[in-house]
C-alpha cells in the first residue's frame, strides 16, 4: 500500500530523474577534466621529453657522448621521472640515469612494442601508472661520422614519467564530484517530498476522511482546505455533492416507500384472484378423483392378493437361488482344497472334514476299493470333527451301502434307514445309521471307492440337493485321489529302487547287513521322542534307509578291507555322503532328504565332512541320523574289531555330546535305551520291533 501512494510515486519519479540528470552530469564533468588533465600531461611530457631529446641530440652530435650520462641524471632529480636512458636498435641500454643499468636488454614484450611502432615519437601508458615514451634519434650528417650512414636511426631515448600525483588529483575530484552529486540529489528529494507532503498529500487525506463521512452516512460535512487554489476548489465542491447527495436519498427514501405501498396492494390482490381460480379448478379435480379412486379400490384389492402370491412365490425361489450360490461356491471352495495337495492322507482328511461340515453331517468317510481282493478299505472315519477310526478293511456285503454304489455305479440317498431294510442299520464301523447319501468315486470309467456322510447334525435328514452336491464334490475328490495315489505310488516306486540298492550293497558284506534298517528305526525313535511332525518323520524315515546310498559309488574291495586304512582311503570314504547327494539329486521330492544324506557324517562342534558345517547350519535330521549311525557301527562287528557292549556304547555316545553329538539327541537316545523297551540286546533278532516305514504308517 505504501508503495501505491501517490506521493511516493511523485518522489520517486523526481528522485530518479535527479538522479539521471546530476549523475550524467557529473560524470560528463568528470570525462571532460579527466581528458583536460591527461592531455596537458601529455603534452607537457612531449614538451620534457622533446627539451632532453634535443639536450641529448646536440651533445651526441658534438662528440659529448661522455656528457650524456650526466645529462640524464641530471634530468633525473625531477620526482616524477622515473626512468631515463637510451638504447641502441637491438633493446641495449647504452646511457642510462641509473649508472647499474648501462648493459643490460630491454624485456621481450618492450622490444616488441617499438618494433611494431614505426612513428619517431610515441608513448605508451604501462601497469606501474607510468607513461613510457620513446623517441628515436636519427641519423643525420653530423652523426655519419661517427655512425654507419645505412642506419636510419642510431638510437632510441626512453623516459619513463610517474602519474601517480595526476591518477591521485583525478580520484580527489572525482570523490569531491559524488559527494557534492549526492548532497544535491538529497536535497532536491527532501525539497519535494516537504512540499508533496504540505501542499498535495494533506490536503487530500484530509479530502479522504470527509469523503469516509459522506460513505458512512454523514452528510454534514464541511471540508475547507486553502493550501492552494486547485485544492480550495476541490474542498467546495466536495461540500456541495455531500448536500446533494443528502437531497437525493431522502427523496429515494420517500418514493421507494410509495412504491413499496402500491407493490404490494397489487401483489396481494393478483394473488387473490390466482387463488379463487385455482380453488375452483381444484375441486373440479376432486370430485373426479373421488370418482376414479371408488372404480381403482377394487382393482387394488385384487392386485394386492396377485402382487402376494408373486411375492411369496420370489421369495422361494430366491432362497433356492442362495441355496444353489452357496452349493457350487462350497463346491468350487472344496476343489480348490483338494487340488491344492498331493499327500494322499492330508487328502483323505480334506476331504472328508470339508465334506461333512458342507453337509453338516456328524459322520464322514471315504472307503477305497480293492478290486482284486473284493474289500473295502476305510481310509479315515471322521465323527463329530474327530478321527475315530482309521485305515480299518472290511468285506463286501449285499447289506452293505458301498457295496450297492460299487456295484451300481450310482450315488444312493436314504433319508430314513427304516424305509430300506435290505440296508444294515447298524454300520461295521461301529455306528447307527438314520440318513445317509453315499456317492462313488470314479475316474473315468473306473471305480476306486465311496465317500459317504450319515446322520445330519440337528437330526434332519438328507435331500435330493444334497445329493447333487456330494456326487459333484465325489467327482472332484476321485480324480485328486487318483493323482494323489499315482504320486505316491511313483515316489515309493523310486524309493523301493533306492533301497534295493542299498540292501545290496549291505547284502554283500555280513558286518553291514541290515545296518540301514536298524538306523532307520533308531532315527524314528529318536524323532518321535523329539516330537517332530509327521511330516519331518517321513523324512528322517527315508533319510535314514538312504544314508548309505552314495556307497554304491565306491569300490567294493575298498568297503570290504580288513586292514588299516591309509590317507587315500579314508579321504575316498569320506565322499560316500557327496556321492549320495547327486545319486538323489533328479528326484526332486527327497531336497530335503537329500540334504540330510550330505550332512549326516557332520559333526555338533564343525569338525565333521565333508563339508565342516555346525550344529546351527545343520538340519535336526540329520543330527539325529548321526547319532543313530554311530550306535549301530559302534554296537555291530566290523572287519576290524567286535561290536561294543551296550554300556560301552552309550558311555561312548555321551563322552562326545557337545562335540561330536547333539546333547539333546545322545539325551532323548540314551533315555530310550536305559528304559529297555526298545532295545535289549544288538544279537537278539527277535526283539527287534517292525521296520519304521510301518511304524510311522500307523
């Protein structure tokens, strides 16, 4: 806002305008007596320096040449001279007013600033704030005497005069020439703003606060302002328009309340009228209304019974579109389940669990089909949310529910069991039926089973939909079961390869036979006390029948060898576990097997092979393996020496827990043996218990 005012605008705009004018001014001035003072000194250097060329002249023409120094020094004693000599064509100073420099050479860059420069006298102004000026002396008659005539000049005269007292004099004026420019910049600016301030910005702030008054209402004003004619005549018309205005609007006033008087007598009898027209027109309407509303009433009432018995019949048919959204979401949900695994029991399991909460059923199970054998195999027996009986064969019966859907190839619902005698009501696996559907499982056109659900959780029993659902959720099931049973067929396919391998390697030497097999049921032991999963069971299972595999790549005679082993042999031994890794390493499902085989002969402190990895790196199997390895090594005969007592072998397994042996391991082993239920005695066969491969199954 302050920069918006009036008054600094003015000022401003005088101010920069004073300050173009002085300040080109001055600096004009300063110019024109800057170059006054310049060319008087030079020319009073030109009239110095002509008065020494002629001394020096007339004395080198005279034959004075000894003179010339003298001359020079003389010439000297001035304080603004600073340098006074002459040189020869080739920069050499000949005479000199300073005695030390007669024989020295001129700088390059002076050599080339007379060379270039071919006028008899010039100057130059140099970085010291010296003028040097040079003149060269030339050859006349009078000089041929004693100079080779084929020289224009003989020599050239340098003086060197100090501008120091001009340079300072010219900076003296020209501070004295900014001050003074500044001194009357400031004074003609203050000039102006006073008389801006006393005779324009006053009076109009005063002009500006009657004018608010006038705005607000008061019209009373008197503005007498004399500062100046302009302004007085401003004051009193300002006065004048304030009673013109206060005139204007009390009329306003007057006329606009008239007119407000009239507006609204019309306003309210137009409205009247409007009224009693639409008053009429509206009971017109109504009497014809009341006459269509008693001819619709009946219509209603019959519509309202119509728009009721569509409503009700929606009504069902929406709840059976629910019903049908939440079957095939439940059956979509299921398939995805099953198909998401491949292991044959967490499959059954799946299965059966999703199956009977769907259908809210308090009994589940699938029963497989042995063709050959004409037997139904239970797989698992679900009750309640609970396994009651798994894995349990029963025999084919024509009172039996599966036995009819094997026979028939179709799914079969029973909703009250005492409508159909020829069915047992008593089921073999120990339960009571009351309703049942049971559907087969096919693939293809091959039967592998049933799934059935019995009795429905609030004592309902079972309908048509359900049914549908079942057999759509059998159909899936069949052909997850069916991939399911191929895998693990194909993975104990490679597994029975495996070990037929290494129970012939073990079969070619008596101490070794059966050593995979003892191993195995010690490591299951071992993981069992550990409390490992089912599935990390199965690992160290198939990790301890194969912990010798990599053996089949080394040479038998090395194997069987009675003698001290040297270096070289016992290095070739130490392979058998890398051996044993990539004799596993295509099948992809023993990673983890495979691991364990590579890392079973590591030791608990690093020390171990082949590959020095600590406990910490090492997987919980693998340290179980070693420990169940070294027992039986320790408890069988060797080429070498006879088996340990079994005290001595497990004195031996704890002297070296904590460094070769996981304490916890030799811990839970050694509890296992001091309880004697596993194990009495290494020779006696007819203790030993069935291999783990069946344990664990069971």
């Amino acid at each position: 806002m302050l920069l918006n005012s009036l008054k600094i605008k003015i000022i401003g705009m005088v101010a920069l305008i004073v300050i173009a004018v002085i300040s080109f001014s001055s600096w004009n001035h300063y110019r024109d007596q800057k170059a006054v003072i310049e060319k008087i000194i030079e020319n009073s250097s030109v009239m110095l320096i002509e008065s020494l060329t002629m001394s020096i002249q007339n004395a080198m023409k005279s034959g004075h040449t000894n003179s010339l120094n003298a001359i020079l020094q003389d010439a000297k004693v001035h304080e603004h001279i600073k340098e006074l000599r002459i040189i020869d064509t080739e920069g050499t100073i000949i005479h000199s007013a300073d005695k030390l420099e007669i024989g020295s050479q001129l700088t390059a860059e002076e050599l080339e600033k007379i060379s270039n420069n071919r006028e008899n006298h010039f100057y130059f102004s140099n970085n010291k704030n010296n003028l040097d000026s040079y003149t060269r002396i030339l050859n006349t008659r009078e000089c041929q005497g004693c100079h080779d005539a084929s020289k224009p000049v003989i020599a050239i005269i340098e003086t060197e005069i100090s501008l120091n007292e001009i340079t300072s004099y010219i900076k003296t004026e020209q501070r004295n020439a900014i001050i003074s420019s500044t001194l009357m910049i400031t004074l003609i600016i203050g000039a102006c703003f006073i008389f801006l301030s006393l005779y324009v910005d006053k009076p109009i702030r005063s002009m500006i606060a009657d004018m608010r008054e006038v705005e607000l209402g008061n019209f009373e004003v008197n503005s007498s302002i004399n500062s100046s004619n302009e302004m007085q005549l401003l004051s009193s018309h300002l006065n004048l328009m304030a009673i013109k205005l206060k005139d204007l609007l009390q009329s306003t006033v007057i006329n606009e309340r008239e007119l407000a008087r009239a507006e609204e007598k019309l306003v309210h009898h137009h409205n009247t009228q409007l009224m009693n027209e639409k008053l009429e027109e509206q009971l017109h309407e109504i009497e014809n209304l009341n006459i269509s509303l008693e001819e619709r009433i009946e219509e209603v009432e019959q519509a309202s019974f119509t728009i009721a018995d569509l409503a009700a019949e929606l009504e069902q048919k929406n709840t059976n579109l629910e019903h049908a959204f939440d079957r095939l979401s439940t059956i979509y949900k299921i398939g995805l389940a099953i198909n998401s695994t491949i292991d044959i029991d967490r499959l059954f399991n799946l299965i059966v669990r999703s199956t009977t909460s769907t259908l809210d059923a308090q009994i589940g199970y699938i029963i497989l089909y042995n063709k050959e054998q004409r037997t139904l195999n239970v797989t698992n027996l679900i009750g309640n949310g609970k396994l009651i009986a798994p894995q349990k064969a029963i025999k084919m019966k024509d009172t039996s529910v599966s036995t009819w859907v094997i026979n028939n190839r179709q799914p079969l619902l029973i909703t009250d069991i005492n409508q159909t005698p020829q069915f047992d009501r008593f089921s073999e696996l120990g339960y009571e039926r009351k309703t049942l559907i049971c559907a087969p499982l096919m693939v293809m056109d091959e039967i592998i089973g049933t799934i059935s659900v019995v009795n429905k959780s609030d004592n309902s029993q079972f309908y048509s939909n359900e049914l549908e659902m079942l057999t759509t959720i059998a159909a899936q099931a069949a052909i997850a079961i069916k991939n399911a049973t191929l895998y693990d067929e194909q993975q104990q396919t490679y597994l029975n390869t495996i070990q037929a391998l290494v129970t012939a390697i073990e079969a070619s030497d008596s101490y070794t036979k059966g050593h995979s097999e003892r191993v195995t049921r010690y490591s299951i032991e071992i993981g069992r006390r550990c409390q490992l999963s089912p599935d990390r069971l199965k690992i160290l299972e198939r990790a301890a029948i194969l912990h010798d595999i990599g053996k089949i790549g080394i040479d038998l005679s090395l194997l069987h060898k009675e003698g001290k082993l040297s270096v070289h042999d016992i290095n070739e031994l130490q392979m058998h576990p890398i051996i044993g890794m990539k004799i596993l390493e295509p099948i992809e499902f023993l990673k983890d097997v495979r691991t364990c085989i590579g890392q079973h002969h590591e030791r608990y402190d690093g020390m171990g092979y082949p590959n020095r990895i600590k406990h910490e790196d090492q997987l919980l199997e693998s340290r179980i393996i070693s420990v169940a390895d070294a027992f039986d090594a320790m408890t069988s005969d060797r080429p070498y020496r006879k088996a340990l007592p079994l005290d001595a072998a497990i004195s031996e397994l704890c002297e070296n827990s904590g460094t070769q042996f996981d304490p916890v391991i030799v811990e839970a082993f050694t509890a296992i043996l001091e309880e004697g239920t596993f194990f009495t005695s290494r020779f006696d066969r007819s203790q030993e218990i069935t291999i783990a491969v069946s344990a664990s199954n069971a």
